[in-house]
C-alpha cells in the first residue's frame, strides 16, 4: 500500500469485479436496442478516464468513446452548478444512447450540469454510471442507472481520483491519510 495511504476502501479486485457486474448490466440493456451504433461512452475529465476505459472492455457492443473537460466556477458550497465547457464532445450525439461513466458524484453539481447540456442535444437516451456515490450532505439527487459503490465522505484517492494531481495511478480507492493534506 502506498504510504501516504491510510485504508483501502475499496481494492483492486472489487473495482474490476463490480466494473465486469455494471458491463454486463449495460450490455444486456441496450443490447436489443442499440444495434451495430451500439453506444456512446462519455467521460468527464480527468479523473473519469480510468474507469471509463476499464468499463468500456466489460461492454460486449459496439462502444464509442468520447470525454469532455469542464471547470467548476466557485465552490460546491456556492456555486449555482455552473460548469465551463473547456473541451466538448467530438461526437453528435442527437439519436445516439449515450452512458456517461463518472468516477465520483459528490456533490452532484457536474453532473447536473451535464446531464441538461447533453438532453438538449437530443440523445436517444442518456444515463449515468457512476463508480462512487460519496455519501455528503445536500448532495443533489442525480439519477443513476448503475452505482458502483456507495463512498463515505472522506478524503479519497486513486483510481483517477487525486489530491494536487497525485494518486490517480494506484489501482485501488483509499483514504488519503490527513496529514498528506492538512
Ligand atoms: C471530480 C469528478 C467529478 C466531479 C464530481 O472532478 O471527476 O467530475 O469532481 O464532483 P461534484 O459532484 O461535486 O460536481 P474534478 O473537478 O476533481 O476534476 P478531475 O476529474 O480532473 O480530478
């Protein structure tokens, strides 16, 4: 285990047990509706990216891939769930079943964002899974139509999630120990 790493919340494993149950989830839903378009995987930059490609090879479907880069303004506290588009999708996704796979709700101010911004576009349908549902007060009820784990509220690393750009390359979810970041 990495030092600055106080407990493993979740393991190596567990993630690639619970991404090969949500594949399989996804691949017998769309699999009678999509057809050879199959579906468009999106990614929100950067710390989706990890899961989004681990999930992507337990989708037996055609599968495109896609990410986009937003920055938040202010903080969640304040913030009217504004986001900035810095890079926007390359796929027209009008007609299209778009599943964005998301490392962590938190908040839940992204995602509702996103969510609105893509439904304009005209998407034949649009969902969201989600490999961490922090558990944080006032968070904003997002639909999920899968969630890989529920996530206390603490201060997690790993698995695309990082503290100043660290961590987001160990294989696990872990509690980053306080002193890391105090
Ligand atoms: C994280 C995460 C989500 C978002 C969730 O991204 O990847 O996109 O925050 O938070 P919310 O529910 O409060 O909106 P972050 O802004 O840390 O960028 P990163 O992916 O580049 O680490």
């Amino acid at each position: 285990m990495h030092p600055h790493i106080e407990r493993i919340l979740f393991s190596q494993e567990q993630i690639a047990q619970r991404n090969r149950e949500m594949g399989r989830v996804i691949t017998e839903v769309y699999g009678s509706k999509v057809g050879d378009q199959g579906i468009v995987l999106v990614s929100v930059l950067r710390g989706a990216a990890i899961f989004m490609a681990d999930l992507a090879r337990c989708i037996d479907l055609p599968v495109e891939m896609d990410y986009m880069a937003v920055s938040s303004y202010g903080n969640a506290a304040t913030s009217s769930g504004r986001v900035r588009v810095l890079k926007d999708l390359s796929t027209d996704i009008s007609g299209r079943h778009v599943v964005i796979a998301e490392d962590v709700l938190d908040s839940g101010l992204t995602l509702q964002h996103l969510l609105s911004m893509l439904q304009a576009r005209g998407p034949a349908s649009l969902e969201v899974v989600a490999l961490l549902r922090k558990d944080v007060p006032g968070q904003i009820d997002i639909p999920l139509f899968q969630t890989g784990f529920a996530c206390p509220n603490e201060f997690v690393v790993g698995y695309g999630l990082d503290y100043a750009e660290r961590y987001r390359n160990l294989p696990y979810v872990g509690v980053l120990k306080p002193e890391i970041y105090m």
